[in-house]
C-alpha cells in the first residue's frame, strides 16, 4: 500500500508541522548536547537545570516548581540535583517557615558556569537551527510557537 492510500495516516498540515518540530528539535539537540558535553563536561539536563534557576527569582525554586519547569527531565530530578550538587553548582537551602520546605538555589559558580555554557549552547543552536532558516522563516515559527513557551512560563509563575 503507497503512503497516500493509507487511511490511518493523517492528511492535515498540523501532523507535518509537529513532526517538524519533533525532528528538528531531536537533530539540533543531539548536537547541542554532544557539543556541551565536549566543551563544558555536562550534558543538557544540567544546563535545563541552571537555566531554570538562572530565570527563576532569587536564583532558586522548590523542588516541585524546579520539576514543573524542567524541559528535560521529571523523573530522577533529586538524584539529577545532588550530581549538581556535588559539583558546587547549586546548593540546597531551607525554606524559612516551613520546616520541610527546600529550595534549590544556583551558587556564584553554577551561575558562572551557566553564563559561559548558555553563549556557547546559543551560538550552536543558532548555526545548527537559525541558520537552515531564513529571517522570514525564523519570524514566522517563532510567532507560530510563541503561545507553547509564553503560556508555559505565564502558568509557571503563576503556581509559584
């Protein structure tokens, strides 16, 4: 059976725009990551990590939110922040009033080595996806996706 006569292979515009995306996102990452690893000694989950705090106020956040925000990973997030931990890039601290309460907090040195991983990640981004697109493709997925990332972050400062 040819691709077109299969009738449970959707025939819309949107399925072709979420595959692009998927695919796009899978290439330009894997690159990202293998070049991160390469040049800072740690993979994307770590950088997701003190991305969130870098952004987040007081440069830290609950547990919970820092696991609502994650972009990479959910599951393991206690296991993933002790490895950061142990490599004195962020730091455990209490929540004053609330006796069981911990926030992750980025020290001097993850946001030092957050500000040097995250000019080289965009540089590599821009080349690896930027740069297959022209300024007028660029402008048009960005204001089609805008809603995905704005909502998301609007909704995230909104249940903290």
């Amino acid at each position: 059976m040819e691709p077109d006569e299969d009738p449970t292979r959707p025939e819309t515009t949107w399925n072709d725009a979420w595959r692009g995306v998927l695919f796009a996102g899978a290439k330009v990452l894997r690159v990202a990551e293998r070049d991160l690893v390469e040049r800072e000694g740690f993979p994307m989950t770590w950088l997701d990590v003190l991305a969130q705090l870098y952004d987040a106020p007081g440069n830290g956040l609950r547990m919970q939110e820092l696991e609502e925000r994650s972009l990479f990973t959910r599951s393991g997030l206690t296991r993933l922040v002790d490895r950061i931990e142990a490599a004195g890039l962020v730091q455990r601290q209490p929540v004053p009033g609330d006796r069981r309460g911990v926030r992750v907090v980025l020290t001097p040195e993850g946001r030092r080595r957050h500000d040097k991983a995250f000019v080289e990640h965009l540089r590599v981004i821009e080349r690896e996806f930027g740069g297959r697109l022209t300024p007028a493709e660029q402008r048009a997925v960005a204001g089609a996706l805008a809603g995905f990332w704005h909502g998301d972050q609007e909704s995230a400062t909104t249940t903290t």
